[in-house]
C-alpha cells in the first residue's frame, strides 16, 4: 500500500510540475484532444495500462 502511496504523490509531483513550468503548452495539449477520436485515446490508455502492469510485474519479481 505504501508504495501504492508513493507512485500516486509521484503522479501528482509530475504532472504538476509540467502545469507550472510549461502553462500554454500544456493548454494547448489539452485543446489537441479533442481532435482525437474516443477509440484512440481509449487504445491509448489501455496500452499504457498495459505497460505500467508489466513494469510493475517484473519489478516486484
């Protein structure tokens, strides 16, 4: 659970950091998504689910 924890803060510090440092770009990200079908963002996802899995996997192994 601990470092359930600790991925999450992680999550956050990142994805923070990118909002204060790059603002406009970011937005700018952001307005790009909605040009993007919902089955590509969905494969997307899943295909980075995918490899945070296999990551986690071997790395507990």
């Amino acid at each position: 659970m601990k470092e359930l924890i600790i991925a999450f803060g992680l999550f956050l510090f990142i994805e923070g950091i990118l909002y204060a440092l790059f603002p406009s770009k970011m937005r700018n990200i952001l307005k790009k998504l909605d040009l993007i079908k919902d089955g590509q963002l969905r494969t997307g996802g899943l295909i980075f689910a995918l490899i945070g899995f296999i990551i986690i996997y071997y790395s507990k192994s």
